[in-house]
C-alpha cells in the first residue's frame, strides 16, 4: 500500500494567525479535498448528526446524492441528507454495498474501539475506485490527554451541555495516529493511504480559562511548529479498481 504525507507549511509558526481564524483547519483540510476529482458523485456522511461547517459543506455540493448513519436520532433533522440511517455503520445492513464514490466521516475514528467492524463496513460501502476521508485528533498531540482526563473527571457531559463543539461520546483514540492507523488499514485491500496534519489551538477550551495558559505555552513555542505534533490529522484511503490491481498498484 502507497503511503505519502501531503505537506503545509504554511500552516506552523503563527499563533496568532491561528487564534483569530480558528476555522483554518476546516478550510486547508475541505481544500485538499476539493482538489481530489474522485471526491464526487454520491456520498456517504458518517457521523452526520449535525449539519457541516458551512466550509465541508462545500464538498457535498459535489454530490449528486449524500446519505447518512449517525448513532443519534437527530440525525433524522439533517435536511442535506436523502437515505438516513439511525446506527453504526458497521450494524446498519441497508447501507448498500459498492454504493458510493466517497465516503466521509469528520471526527469519528477518536470514537472507535475497534476500528476493524467500522474499517469493513465502510470499505463494504464503497464503489472500486472510491475515496475515504476521515478527520480525527492526532493521537501525538497532548489534546487526548486532555481530553481523557476531562472524562475521567467525569466533566465532558456538562462541558458538552454548554457547547456545541464538544461531543459527550467516549473517546478510545486507537485509530489516531499513522501507525496506528497503517495497522488498522492492513489487509482489506486499499492500495494508496495518504496524511495530512494541521495545527490547531482550540483545545484550549477544555482548560478553564485561568488555566488556557498551560495550552498557549505548548502550541507558541512547540506545537505549532512541529508538524508530526499536529492537533488535527486527516487521512485518505482509495479503494482500487479491478484494472488498478492489474496495472500493479499495492
């Protein structure tokens, strides 16, 4: 399997510019995948419970039909969506097989315990020649630290009531670092797996706000300027065709 890392560095070294546009990430990772011509046609949302950044929308504006699974019954108010399933993807039979051009799941493999079921499911989904993104906290930033640490406190439910961009859902972390992820992607036939890495400072806001020092030391002098040490990692996995494993691709 081809692997390769898309370069950004553009993105390190200014905090400040990080800190007044905080939806950079959204933007660098929704370009990158607008600039993929297999990232089209019909489309499947994993984790779809809440509409889009207006930023990723612009990738189901590609689509010519977008479906979606979402554990939560909310889901069913996604007015982007025209199949809508409530489940996993890996639980949810109706989800037809070899069905769709790419597949997309934001913020999702933090959340698995067992990637493998979820791994299957989507490439089931998938058509030969299709594409998979997935975005998700880098396992090699402190972030899932402070994330674990916040769930053992038994804090995350209340911090989730009062805002929208933090989820109450578990959070594993075992599918959220390269290796990790080569590992989990072995053997069911993908040919070409891709990263991109982009630097974030908005896990300060699971620091109370006399404490977000802590986080602002750690990305202006450290964090921001080291790319494998990227909060937020995006990858992408294309399912060959049958004339890509004939030309020799592996």
């Amino acid at each position: 399997m081809k692997q390769s890392v898309v370069a950004n560095p553009e993105a390190y070294g200014d905090f400040a510019a990080l800190d007044a546009d905080r939806s950079s990430w959204i933007r660098a990772f929704s370009d990158r995948i607008l600039t993929d011509d297999l990232a089209q046609g019909r489309m499947l949302d994993v984790g779809c419970a809440k509409l889009p950044h207006e930023l990723f929308r612009r990738i189901f504006e590609r689509a010519t039909q977008v479906d979606g699974v979402d554990p939560n019954p909310r889901m069913k108010l996604n007015s982007t969506l025209t199949e809508k399933w409530i489940g996993l993807i890996e639980e949810v039979e109706e989800i037809p097989p070899a069905a769709y051009d790419a597949v997309f799941a934001f913020f999702v493999a933090e959340h698995l315990d067992d990637p493998q079921p979820f791994l299957k499911a989507v490439y089931r989904a998938m058509k030969p020649g299709a594409v998979f993104y997935a975005t998700t906290p880098h396992g090699k930033h402190p972030f899932p630290i402070a994330v674990r640490m916040v769930e053992a406190l038994g804090l995350k439910k209340l911090m989730a009531s009062k805002s929208d961009n933090i989820n109450d859902y578990p959070a594993y972390y075992h599918m959220n670092t390269t290796d990790a992820v080569v590992r989990a992607v072995e053997g069911f036939g993908f040919d070409d797996l891709e990263f991109m890495f982009y630097p974030c400072v908005q896990w300060d806001t699971f620091f109370p706000k006399p404490l977000r020092f802590i986080p602002h030391l750690y990305d202006k002098f450290y964090g921001i300027h080291k790319p494998e040490r990227a909060q937020l990692m995006m990858f992408r996995l294309h399912k060959p065709t049958e004339n890509d494993q004939h030309s020799g691709a592996a």
